[in-house]
C-alpha cells in the first residue's frame, strides 16, 4: 500500500533542525537556540522533527553525541580519558554517560577505550550506531 510522505513544511522543518544539530554537536545546545535558529515554535519543531524522524530533537542531538563519542574513544590517543571525551561532546555527568553509553553499546566507555588502545583505523559512526543511540 502506498504511504505519502510527511507534509513539506514538516520536512522542511525537521531538516532545517536536523542541520543545526549536527552543526551543534560539539556545543551545549538548549531548545530555545534551535528554536532562534529555525525561526520556529518549541511545538512546531517537536511535532515536525517526531514526524520524520521518529524521536525528540534532544534524543537525536544525544544519539548523535554518543556514536561520536564512541567514535573517539575506538580511535583514541594513548593518554585519551573517558571523562576527556565525554565533556566534548557535552556529557557532564559522566554516571549518566556511561549508563547511557553502556545501553546503547552493550559495555563501559572505559572498556571500549581499552579495547581500542593500539588500532589505527579510526571508524566515524554508522547509521546503525545513530540508529541504537537513539533507542
């Protein structure tokens, strides 16, 4: 059977915000800048971005976070830390981090630090990390 897409304006929001997101990913990122940023209402952007994407903008932002995240710490420098590369991409309380990191990825962020000393290659995140991250 065949499904039509999401009205354009709601794509076009949710795309306009998915932007500003990745933009964003490294700052610390309220609400009412991505609502600034898009000229649009706290309600238009919820409703919008759920209807593409399946999920809040905050847990998008955070999935994104967390797959890069685990990016770094795969590809980390020998004296890299967890709590190094949880405060870069605006994970502060670093309890919540690893609960939530070791959700989504099946083990610590220490143990994937770890695990990872001594590989090269450095793997960027899959859609499929996004995916899990998001929940």
């Amino acid at each position: 059977e065949f499904q039509s897409l999401p009205p354009r304006p709601y794509r076009e929001l949710a795309l306009r915000v998915e932007s500003y997101i990745r933009r964003s990913l490294e700052e610390q990122i309220t609400i009412e800048d991505i609502c600034a940023a898009t000229r649009a209402s706290p309600r238009s952007i919820h409703a919008s971005f759920q209807k593409i994407f399946g999920m809040p903008p905050k847990s998008y932002w955070k999935a994104l976070r967390l797959a890069n995240a685990r990016r770094d710490l795969l590809g980390a420098a020998r004296r890299t830390t967890v709590s190094e590369v949880a405060t870069k991409w605006n994970f502060y309380r670093f309890g919540y981090f690893a609960i939530d990191y070791r959700g989504v990825f099946g083990e610590n962020p220490s143990d994937t630090l770890h695990r990872a000393r001594g590989r090269s290659a450095i793997p960027g995140p899959t859609a499929s990390d996004v995916a899990a991250a998001a929940g």
